[in-house]
C-alpha cells in the first residue's frame, strides 16, 4: 500500500487496482465531556492531559472515503454538507483538490446514519449530490432512520439495505461494528484497509484507552468492546485503518503498547 498523493484536504492510496481517497469534509471541536469513562464519568483534567484540544475543546476532524477501482466509485459516507456545523460541507472543495467529479460516483455506502454522515448525499437545495450514484447502502437496522429523515426523501428510491459480507462494490466488503450507533458498518477494502466509521472519535486518548467510549455512542459497553476487538484485528492482521474521525491524513497503522494501541498517520511515499 503505497500512499501516492497528499494534499490539505486530500490523500490518495494505491491497493492493486483499487485507490482509496481520504476526503476531508472539515474540522469542528466538541465538549471535553464527551468523552466518557467506563462508568459512564466525564474524564478527569489529568485522563485528558494527552488530548488534542483547540480552544478548550476536543479537535473532530470529519471525512469520507471514496474507493476508485475498474467497476466504478464508491463513496463511503458523505460529510455534514449545511446540515451540522458551519465550518464543514468541504467535501467537494476536498473531492475537487483530488480531481474527482460528483458525477463519478456510481454508489455510496453508508456507515451509519447520523448528521456527519448521511447529509452529504443531499445538495442544500434538495437536489442529489451524487446524481449517477444507483445505490445508496445502508445497514438494514438503520433504513428505518434514514426513511424518517426528511432531507433523505430524494435518496429514498436509490436505497438498499446492507447486511455484513456484502459487496457495495468489487473489492469491497462491509462488517458489522456494532454499538456506536445500532446497524454501524466498517468496509475491509482488499482485505487490507479497514475503513471503520466511527470506530475512534478522539484518536489522542481512545487508541491508548480504547474503554473510553463517546457519548454518541448508543450502546456503549457494544461500542467499546468493537473499538478493543477491531483494533486488536488490525495489529493481528496488519490491517491498515481508516476513520472518519481519525487524525490527518485519516488513515495509520496500529501498534499494540503494553497497554493499549497507539496509531501511526501514513505518510507520502
Ligand atoms: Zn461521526
């Protein structure tokens, strides 16, 4: 896996005939509070002393992944568009610097459905972001939500559902990483990069303390033990990883420490 381009919105990975784009969608910050100790406690000043804080809060990069290969464009997820905070919905300034139209994108895949994620499918004026996107995955637990979410209705016709093992495109294979949200997916492409959603929120203080949940999380003792079994999956395998939450350029190894993980950026070359 080599990493063949690198830009401030952007980063670009070779695997075999495959290409993986990191697309930033932005940069916000959250309460220090949302990180979350076992016992369901707000961390200490001194569990947060290794934090990646600006201004006062917890720095939240946001991205989605597009996947390039011979049989078309997947997107994997799709940023907050106008729907969030105002400083994201810089997908397509993103999608422009890697020299990627909206009009290749033949599918999207979804790996859940809250705000960050889904909003980028739809324009600010109702029209479709993505127009040549056929399909639109989204994990079955969760097709519920995405039908009640009113923004979502010119999507509704593209829509299908997403179990574990299916394959939103050739190379691509989506797994269950349940708790963060119900029907949450992550998607091994070439059985080598693990694009993982939401897996990490805070990578300064949840790869070293991987116990330390979100308070997004929905079911949170499901989204900690996924967070510890991907995360060992991936120093065992060698699994590179991938997050929409991860630190620039969002996608590093993992190395186990005698306790806990700690994550390593790719770098160009
Ligand atoms: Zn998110």
């Amino acid at each position: 896996m080599r990493v063949v381009r690198m830009g401030p919105l952007s980063a670009e990975v070779e695997l075999g005939d495959l290409t993986v784009i990191a697309l930033s969608d932005g940069e916000t910050a959250m309460p220090l509070t949302h990180l979350r100790a076992p016992d369901g406690a707000a961390l200490t000043e001194a569990e947060l002393a290794r934090a990646d804080v600006v201004g006062g809060k917890l720095r939240l990069p946001v991205r989605a992944f597009l996947v390039k290969g011979p049989a078309g464009c997947l997107m994997i997820d799709t940023g907050a568009a106008d729907a969030w905070h105002p400083v994201l919905g810089r997908l397509g300034e993103a999608m422009l610097e890697a020299g990627v139209a909206v009009q290749d994108v033949t599918a999207v895949a979804l790996t859940h459905t809250h705000v960050d994620h889904l909003s980028g499918l739809v324009d600010a004026d109702g029209g479709l972001r993505f127009p040549n996107a056929a399909r639109v995955f989204v994990a079955t637990e969760e097709l519920a939500d995405f039908r009640a979410d009113a923004r979502m209705a010119p999507v509704l016709a593209r829509l299908m559902p997403l179990e574990q093992g299916d394959g939103p495109m050739r190379g691509v294979v989506a797994i269950n990483a349940p708790g963060h949200s119900p029907g949450h997916m992550a998607f091994l492409v070439d059985g080598r990069l693990l694009i993982w959603g939401d897996i990490v929120h805070h990578a300064a203080v949840q790869f070293a303390r991987p116990e330390v949940t979100w308070v997004f999380d929905t079911y949170q003792p499901q989204a900690r033990a996924t967070r510890e079994a991907l995360m060992a999956r991936a120093v065992e395998q060698g699994l590179v990883v991938a997050g929409a939450h991860l630190p620039d350029p969002g996608i590093g190894r993992i190395s186990a420490l005698a306790q806990g993980y700690a994550f390593h950026p790719l770098e160009l070359g």
